[in-house]
C-alpha cells in the first residue's frame, strides 16, 4: 500500500490536534510562552479571522503535523507554527511541507514570507536555507523570548 499524504485547510474538529502538535514541540524544546497559548488556544480568532489560514498534514487519514500562515499585511505572511508527530520526524515531512507553504503562498500571490525561529534548531534552518529563505535582522518587539533569528522568501 502507497502512503497517501495531503494537506487539509484547517476545520474547528482539527483544534486539539493542532494545540496538542504545537504544546508537545514547544515542551521538547523550549517553553509554552503565554502567547503560545494565546494563539494555540484560539486559532480561528488569533490566526484565521484576521486573514491567515492553518493547514493539517495527514498521512493515510491520521494527523502528523500542522503550520500556519499568519497575516502581517497585505502580501506578507509569516510561516509559523510547524509541528510534525515524534514519531514522524526524521521522515522528509519538514522538506514536504516547506515546498507546500512555497508552492501555496505563490498560488495566492503573496509578495514575501517570514518565520522566526531559533539557532538551536540547526536542521530547521538549514532546511529554510535550501529553499531561499535568507536571514534578515530581528525586529526588536519580537513575541516569542526563544526567537532569535528571523529569515523571509521574496516571492516576486
């Protein structure tokens, strides 16, 4: 049997797993900060509404990552919010889902997409590198205490 994988758009039955994706990869590595728990907790409100969007990864019908697209302005996104199962990791999904986000956020004409992100996690750096992401300065009023690098893909 061929494993089927697909991105499905974010519905209210995907928030547990998309709270629970997220808390789980936050405690591995860092902390769950309390506007983690903020936007972790209130999806649509923190994320959809204001015009992002959230996708689920599902492999054969069962939920093994997330991320997100959040709205800075018009034009400009920011990757956000990647999380893959432990089990699941190590398996090529980060590689899959990053050619997604590129391949989607040109589909809807985005002019630029931004993460944040930590030193400490050298594989996920250097997969943004692989794919034309290129460090940019830090904005001061950053949310996040464990984001120390900033990177962004001019899509124009």
């Amino acid at each position: 049997m061929t494993d089927k994988l697909s991105f499905v758009p974010f519905e209210s039955q995907y928030a547990k797993d998309f709270k629970a994706l997220n808390i789980e990869w936050l405690q591995t590595f860092f902390v769950v900060e309390p506007y983690d728990d903020l936007v972790l907790s209130n999806p649509v409100e923190q994320i959809i509404a204001p015009g992002g969007a959230i996708f689920m990864l599902q492999l054969n019908k069962i939920i093994i990552g997330t991320f997100a697209f959040i709205k800075k302005e018009n034009g400009v996104y920011e990757f956000s919010k990647m999380a893959v199962r432990p089990s699941e990791r190590g398996k090529g999904y980060g590689n899959k889902i990053v050619q997604f986000v590129i391949h989607y956020a040109k589909q809807q004409h985005w002019d630029k997409l931004i993460l944040y992100s930590s030193t400490i996690l050298e594989n996920s750096i250097h997969l943004y590198r692989k794919y034309g992401f290129i460090e940019v300065p830090i904005d001061p009023d950053i949310k996040y205490a464990r984001g120390n690098i900033k990177m962004e893909l001019d899509l124009k």
